[in-house]
C-alpha cells in the first residue's frame, strides 16, 4: 500500500500495519492491518490479552522486525532513523540487565550512547533506585531489574517512550514508584506509548486505550468512552426460575448471564432495566447494581466472552 | 556521543568477571607451565635448536590469545540470552562501534595473555631481544583480526548453549591444523589445508620468535580473505539479529 508520511505533530503513525509468522498449521497472523495514530504528548495504552499481537506491534514500531505490508512512522520517518537520533528510549518486555556492572555503571554506560542524555543522578532520582543503585545488576531482585530496565529507557531523555508489560515482575512497592514517575514524564510533555493487560493501569494512567485483539484494534478511545460502549452497569440478582431469555428481552438489559442460581445482567440503562426487572420478576432477591469496570468492557470487545455463547 | 565511556564500562565488566577471567586467562598459562617447566633445559627440542620453554610459548601464546579473542563470542551469547542485544538495537549505537567495542574486548584480553605467557617464559629461561619480541607480538596482534571477526559471528549465531562445545571444538581443530602442537610438515595435503586457515598463520606469526620470517604474500592474503569474509558475515549475522529470542 501507498505510505504516506505522517505530519511532523504526529508521534506514532501505525499504517496498516501486518506481519504473520510461520507457524506449525500454518501461518500466525500476529498483527492483521492496524492504523493507529498517536500525537505528540499523548499517553497511550495499548490493551489486550497474552497473543493480542500487542508485542509485535511494539517490535515493528520500533522497527525491530519489518511488517509484511504496511509501515511505521515515529516522528514522521522511519523507526531507524528516530532510534539513530536518540529520539526514543524502550522497555521491552523480555530481557534483564547485563551483569558485571552497578546499575549505576550501566545507566552511565547507556547514557554515552545519547547525544542529550539525563544526568545520571537525575534519572536515579527520578525512577526511585538510589538505594539498589550501587548494587551489582545480577544480584537485583525481579522487580529491581524492572526498576532499573525503565531507567535505562529514560537516561536517554527520549521524545517517545515505549514500554511493553512494563510492571509485569514489579510489587506494589515498584508499581507505586513507576507511576509516580510516568506521571511526572507525562507532564515533561513525553509520548508515552504502554503495553499492558492490567486494565487499571490503562484506566488510571493513559490519556487513551487502544485495545487489541487476535492482532487487530478492536477500540481505541479514551479509557471513559471504552467503558460507555459496553454496558455500563451490572445488576446481580438472586432469580432461580427466570430464563436468560426472558432477561436479555427487559428493556436496557444487553446480556444476560446465569450463575447458578443468580443471574447477573448487563444493562445500557440499569435504570431502566431495575424498573422492568422488578416489574417482571417479583420474587427477584440479593439485588446489586455495580459500575462495570474497564475489565467487563475488555470481555465484550475482545469477545473473550462471547466463547461463552459459541 | 562519549564512546570512549562505553567501551571503558565493557572492559570493565569484562575484567571484572573472575570465573571468566581465570578461566580464560588461567588456562594457557596453567597448560604452558606443566608442558614446559619439566623440560625447561631441553635446549634444542627434538634436535630443531629451539628451547622447550621458547617453542612452547610461542604455541601457546598463538593457542591462548586466539582462545581470548573468539570468547568474545561466548560473551556476546550470553548478552543476547538476556535480549540486552535488542536493548542496544533502541540506542543509537551503531554496528561500527559495536563491533570496535568487542574487538577492543577481545584484543585487551588477548594482550593480558600473551603477556602472562611472556613472563612465565622468562621466567623459565627464554630470552629474546626487543625487536624479536616486538615484531612477534605485532605480527600476532594482527593474526588475531580473523579470529576476532569469527567469535563475533559464531557468538550472534549460537545459543549459550552451543557456543561452549562449538567454540572449544573450533580452537581444538584450528590450534591441532594450523601447527600449535605439532609442526606440520613441509609439504603434502596437510600442509597444504594448513596453509588456508587462519590458525597457521597466527603460529607462524608467534614463530617469529624462534627466528621464523613471518608471512610471505600468501600469509598476508590468507589473513585478509579471512579478515574480511568473517567481518561480512559477522555483520550481516549482526543486523539480522533481532528478534527475540
């Protein structure tokens, strides 16, 4: 297809983007033709479950494989040239420190390869690592490397940031500190780009989600709008008798689920659907109506639910 | 760009390395030691008019700074089992300086070798002048470019796994072809085969201490086909190295 180049306010231009791997029945189709679009400043989260295509989709943007078709723009030109220039620091999801150095020692020898990179001290600082900063990397605990992977991508004082799972191995204690620091990159004005299957992260930290699955986008909005195109509230209710069928029919319900001998609605308009419920259903007991959470708006775009039907 | 920095940091952690260290230090001059000390009077070894302590070091010094220079590969392994290899791909490193940095590695420890092996020679009885031990060493240096360019390749190509066996296997058949041992003879198939491979050449560089007269045209030749065939392919195994693994 025709590439076009991105406008120069543009950060992440995703263009059809394609790539299938060999597989043993056959060829894997890890990113089917995705267009994303991320400004300058944006934070974004990129969701989905294990197999969504979501590392790939960060290896070919950082141009660490060629797409099959399609392209990837950082910055307006090719991923080659914006990692040449500095212009980007990474996390990737697997891999861990090389030994033999501090990690004090490693930023330092990260940072020589920058033409602007943070001061050393500063970037320890601002990741929270002083106190395992003089420690040798191979005797750092799982979420110290993590720690210490994110400050490698910062030392650089990149324009784009990119991270893929990065709290996967990381306590809460990690987690807190990492937040706090994205945050304050956020507002140094830095495109932050981040993998992650926690829905909360996505909910509390990006701007926007862009949710995928089985390699394509299935949504991409702010965390809010996500939420608003699913059900937005669930109705539980003890109901032994009432068929899901009769259910899915009451105004405002979208879907109907049996657990056992409680039924749990999912309801565009749980006013409506409450009214009609006991309206219908008298004898309905144990009555809870909960906000539906990212992780509920996850199940139904990524039909990960629908199985359930199938 | 402070690349002096960063190649500072991977020497470090390269020497800092101690199982590593002695072991690719420790080796050859543990081997040379055992083979020479016990005929260390033996002053014309198998009638040739060379010292055993002299002839002896000059193989092992060609055995243990080839060993030094193609552990680079071993090295870079184990980096890229850990994807620090895709790490660097997201930092404006460039493959000249990559490769520069390795085989500044590699020849660092390379000296410290051939050094160690130096002493222990005088130590044992082996006396040669300054220029002998300068041109030895120089031709040497440049004998080991081959070798350098081929740990690089074999370390972007093999797993942690196999590069230990495949390695080890290599150095044994290069070192036993290419005369470290045993002199191959002066003509026939064997020295002929001999004649191709880096391996000879490096030993006739060290024999320039026991009043060999280095490398003829062919010499030079046979080093620079290797030199810059290993360097191509290391490269391109470099570049294509990308994913994860």
């Amino acid at each position: 297809m025709a590439v076009k180049r991105a406008p120069a306010r543009t950060g992440i231009a995703l263009q059809g983007l394609t790539k299938s791997f060999p597989g043993g029945r056959g060829p894997v189709h890890a990113v089917r033709g995705i267009d994303v679009s991320i400004g300058l400043g944006e934070t974004v989260a990129l969701l989905g479950p294990n197999g969504a295509g979501k590392s790939t989709t960060i290896d070919l943007l950082l141009g660490l494989q060629d797409p099959d078709a399609g392209a990837a723009l950082l910055f307006g030109g090719s991923p080659d040239e914006a990692v040449a220039a500095g212009r980007v620091g990474a996390m990737l999801q697997t891999g861990t420190l090389i030994r033999d150095l501090s990690a004090r020692e490693l930023i330092a020898m990260v940072a020589s390869l920058y033409p602007k990179p943070l001061g050393v001290d500063e970037t320890i600082a601002l990741t929270q690592i002083e106190d395992v900063a003089d420690r040798r990397t191979q005797k750092l605990s799982g979420g110290e490397t993590q720690r210490v992977r994110f400050a490698i991508a910062l030392v650089s004082n990149p324009d784009l940031l990119v991270l893929d799972e990065p709290t996967v191995a990381m306590d809460v204690e990690s987690r807190r500190a990492f937040w706090s620091t994205m945050r304050e990159l956020a507002e140094r004005g830095k495109t932050v780009l981040f993998a992650t299957h926690y829905l909360e992260e996505a909910d509390a930290y990006a701007d926007r989600a862009v949710l995928m699955a089985h390699g394509s986008v299935v949504a991409d909005g702010p965390p809010t709008e996500i939420k608003a195109a699913v059900g937005q509230r669930q109705i539980r209710a003890t109901l032994p008798e009432a068929e899901t069928e009769a259910l899915e029919a009451l105004s405002g319900v979208t879907r109907a689920e049996r657990r056992g001998a409680a039924v749990v609605l999912r309801c565009s308009d749980s006013d409506a659907s409450i009214r009609a419920l006991l309206d219908r259903f008298p004898e309905a007991r144990d009555i809870e109506i909960v906000g539906a959470g990212l992780e509920d708006a996850f199940v139904e775009l990524t039909g990960a639910g629908r199985e359930v039907d199938a | 760009m402070r690349l002096a920095t960063y190649t500072r940091y991977e020497l470090l952690r390269t020497f800092r390395n101690r199982r590593f260290m002695v072991l690719a230090l420790g080796f050859p001059l543990v081997l040379y030691v055992l083979i020479a000390a016990p005929n260390r009077h033996e002053q014309s070894l198998g009638g040739t008019g060379i010292s055993a302590p002299l002839y002896f070091m000059v193989g092992l010094v060609s055995f243990g700074a080839m060993n030094a220079v193609l552990g680079s590969g071993a090295r870079i392994a184990a980096e890229r089992s850990t994807g620090w290899n895709r790490q660097l791909r997201l930092t404006p490193l460039s493959t000249r300086t990559y490769f520069r940095t390795k085989v500044m590695t590699g020849y660092a420890l390379a000296l410290v070798t051939i050094l160690l092996l130096y002493a222990a020679g005088t130590v044992l009885g082996v006396r040669l002048s300054g220029g002998e031990w300068v041109r030895m060493t120089s031709l040497i240096l440049v004998g080991l470019v081959p070798f350098a360019a081929l740990g690089i390749l074999f370390g972007h190509l093999l797993s942690p796994d196999s590069i230990g066996p495949a390695l080890g296997g290599t150095t044994a058949l290069l070192a036993l072809l290419g005369g470290v041992w045993f002199p191959i003879g002066a003509s026939g198939a064997m020295h002929d085969l001999a004649q191709a491979l880096p391996s000879y050449w490096l030993v006739q560089a060290a024999h320039v201490g026991t009043g060999g007269s280095g490398w003829g045209p062919r010499g030079w030749l046979v080093i620079a086909i290797w030199s810059l065939g290993g360097a191509w392919l290391a490269r391109r195994a470099y570049q294509r190295d990308t994913k994860r693994v």
